[in-house]
C-alpha cells in the first residue's frame, strides 16, 4: 500500500468530502477549492510524498482523459433546439470575444513583462484564453440563472478550449524552432481547416450514430443499464480519436458528439450522464490535488507584484472588455454582459495546456510562464467558487433583456 500514497490520499479525501458533501453543495465551497487546500496541506505537511507524486508525462493523458469526458458531458446537456435560436451570443463570444482576448491578454503581458520572449507571452495569453464552467459549476446547473444565459456560458466553455489549441500549437512550433527542436512540417492553413472542419464533423457524426446505435439495443431490449453508463466513456473516446486520427480537433470533436447524441431515450442520456459526470468528477478532483500539492507551492516564490497584476487583470479586464464587445448589439443589459464576462474561469484547459507546453518545450526558460498560470488558475478556483452561488442568485431576480 505504501506504494500508492496518492490513491490511498484521493480515496480518504474523496470519501470524507463526499460524507459533506450535500452540505458544501448548499455553500459556497466547491470540490476544486477543497482539493487543493488539502494538495498545499500534503506538500507541506508530507513533502517526501512529492517524489512519489506522478511525473508530467504521466499527469497529461490523464487531464486530457478528464478534459475529453467533461466536454462530452456539457456538450449532452445542451438543448440543440433553444441553442438553435441563441446561437448569436456563443458564436459572437467564440468568433470576436476569444481572439479579442488573446489578443489583450498578449498586449497586457508584452506591458507588464517586457523582458521576456515574446512568444512565451503570446503562449501565456493563449493557456488562459479557454475558460472552465465548471468551476462555477451552479451557474451552468442551478435553475437561478437563465437557460439561454447557462446555456451560452456552457456552449462557450465547452468549444473554445478546441479553438484555442490551433493556435497554442502553432505557438509551441515557433518556440520550439527557436530552440532547435524539431516540429511536423505542414501547411498552416490545412491545419486549421482540419482542425475546425474535421473536428465538428467527426464529433457530431460519432455522436449520433453512436447514439442511434443506443438507441436500436434499447428497443430491442438487449442492452443493460450498467453498459448505457459506460457508452459516455466510449462514445467521447471515439470522438476525440477519430477527430485526431483524420487531422481534426478532438477536443471540438468530443463536445459536438455529446451535442449531438442521436438517442432520444431521456433515461440512456441520464444514466451517460451521470457516469460521466461522476468519472471526471473523481479525475477533477485528482487533478487539482496535484495542482496544489505540485504547481502551487514551486510557483509560490515567483509570484511577484506583476504576477498579481496580469493574474487579475486576466481574470478581469481581460476577459471582460471582450466579452462586452462581442455582445454589443444582442440587447443584453449591462448586467447580463457583466455576469456573463465575469463568469470565465480557468481551470482544467490552461492546466492541459501548460502541461503540453512543458512536456514539448522542457521547464527551461518556463518559470514565468508556469507562476503566473498557477495563480491565474488558482485565484480562479477561489474567487469563482464562491461567487457561484451568490452571484447566480442575485442574477436569476431580474429581467435581463433591453
């Protein structure tokens, strides 16, 4: 057993969390919060467990897993029919507020850290542009807000960690040329067309035949309720690799499959659901425990007054001046625009992403890179968390619409 200090950790932490956990549901402490105060706890408390905690290489498929079920599982609670009529306000968010946002984020980053590489600061701006609902994970489930507000900031949430990996990767070349490391060679304008072609296609194709085929076994009574659980595993799984293997995106591709189950069996979209959910759920939690036993306390030394500044501004400014320019036009009050811009967290993409960007690059020369994410994610995990609840309630009050 002392072979495996981390399981027997995560196994104590999620059975005495889970004990409470229909109480911290009705606050506002969240599982990410709690995950990582007890990460920074075993790493003071038990630092001899940190060389026994598992290595980067090891860590990455199992964010990227995580990530692949999360977005397979918002992308299956979206109702295609209403989203078919809002959809203005995640396209305008994805297509003007995203760029819009790397853009600044790269601007305030050249202004605040004018020494460093400049493409290490576009690929900071780039790891923070993907925002992660699910730490705000009431705003997105609680009947308070809502639906069309819920339902953008998850469609939102669930496709621009996909748009935001062209780029991330076009960036993480330039870097890597620059230290004679070698890249795949490719035309860039093929590249993306897969990424954002491909990617949608395959997804959306896989979840509906994959849900169809569900849907066929149901009516023929041959499928068991066990194996209609485990189809949300099998379903984003062959999303994201078909995606992969023909060139596409397979983080689009696994959100798009969930959007697009073919199977109208209330009850099989439920029992996927709830697997799906309770799988990342325990995956999130691993991943943030090691956040705060790994990242937050090799970071901590490095966060200067200028790490504070970009941290909030990126959760702020950055994020919502965006955001209010994408939406101009939509007749949503300054309320509405205000909630929805705030409401970006980050969390489990800019961690993948950091982690990709360490695993090809190496740590040399990342330090800056590494402390500000950290504490851009980790301000988030807090300062969304509970604001959640709170907020949401205030929200859901009033008329929202000019």
């Amino acid at each position: 057993m002392h072979d495996y200090p981390m399981i027997l950790i995560m196994a104590l932490l999620i059975l005495g969390y889970g004990v409470f956990s229909k109480k911290a549901e009705n606050s506002i402490i969240t599982p990410p919060m709690v995950f990582v105060l007890m990460g920074l706890f075993v790493s003071y408390f038990m630092p001899n467990l940190l060389d026994q905690s598992p290595k980067a290489g090891y860590v990455k498929p199992v964010v990227e897993f995580t990530l692949i079920l999360i977005l397979f599982v918002d992308g299956s609670t979206i109702d295609r029919k209403s989203l078919w009529y809002e959809k203005s306000l995640p396209s305008r968010l994805l297509g003007i507020g995203l760029p819009l946002t790397m853009v600044l984020g790269t601007l305030a980053a050249m202004w605040i850290f004018p020494e460093e590489n400049l493409y290490i600061l576009i690929l900071l701006a780039l790891i923070l542009s993907p925002t992660d609902a699910a730490l705000g994970q009431s705003v997105v489930t609680g009947e308070k807000v809502p639906k069309k507000i819920r339902q953008t900031i998850n469609v939102e949430s669930g496709l621009n960690d996909g748009f935001a990996y062209p780029p991330l990767l076009i960036c993480i070349s330039v870097l890597a040329l620059q230290q004679g490391l070698e890249v795949k060679e490719g035309h860039l304008l093929t590249f993306l067309l897969k990424q954002f072609i491909l990617g949608p296609a395959i997804g959306g194709i896989v979840g509906w035949l994959g849900g169809k085929l569900i849907e066929l076994a149901l009516k023929k009574g041959m499928m068991t309720v066990i194996y209609q659980m485990l189809e949300s595993f099998a379903i984003a799984v062959l999303a994201f690799f078909a995606a992969e293997y023909f060139g596409g995106n397979g983080f689009i591709a696994a959100f798009v499959a969930g959007m697009m189950l073919g199977t109208r069996r209330e009850e099989a979209r439920e029992r996927m659901k709830e697997f799906g959910e309770a799988g990342s759920q325990v995956m999130v939690m691993f991943i943030f425990l090691l956040f705060g036993m790994i990242l937050v306390p090799s970071s901590y030394p490095l966060w200067d007054w200028r790490a504070w500044i970009y941290a909030i501004m990126s959760l702020t400014l950055i994020r919502m001046l965006p955001v209010w320019i994408s939406l101009i036009g939509t007749g949503l009050d300054r309320k509405t625009v205000l909630f929805i811009g705030w409401f970006g967290p980050r969390g489990v993409a800019s961690i993948l992403y950091l982690l990709i960007a360490i695993i090809t690059l190496g740590p040399d020369g990342m330090d800056r890179l590494v402390s500000v994410i950290t504490l851009t994610v980790l301000l988030s995990i807090f300062l969304h968390g509970i604001s959640a609840r709170p907020l949401s309630g205030i929200f859901g009050k009033g008329d929202h619409e000019n």
